[in-house]
C-alpha cells in the first residue's frame, strides 16, 4: 500500500512540473515581449523625429 501511495504522490509531482514549467518559461516570454517592445517603440520615436 505504501507503494501505491509513492506513485501517486511522484504523479502528482511529474504532473504539477508538466503544468508549472511551461507556465514560467510563457511568463518570462511575455516579460521579455513587453520589455523589448518599449525598446522598439522609443527607437521608432527618435527615427520619426530625425526625419
């Protein structure tokens, strides 16, 4: 019975790392998005200026 109570648990664990990881790896993509594009948007403001 404790075997079975191992595998659940180590389940529950492998299913938790599936959902969690690719949760974080989005997170820091649309962190990555949203910094980079205040960089381009002040780059194309200072291009329009220069014209």
């Amino acid at each position: 019975m404790k075997i079975v109570k191992v595998l659940a648990t180590l389940f529950l664990v492998v299913l938790a790392t599936l959902v969690v990881i690719p949760l974080i790896v989005l997170a820091g993509l649309f962190i990555w998005l949203k910094l980079t594009e205040e960089g381009d948007e002040e780059s194309l403001e200072l291009d329009q200026e220069g014209i």
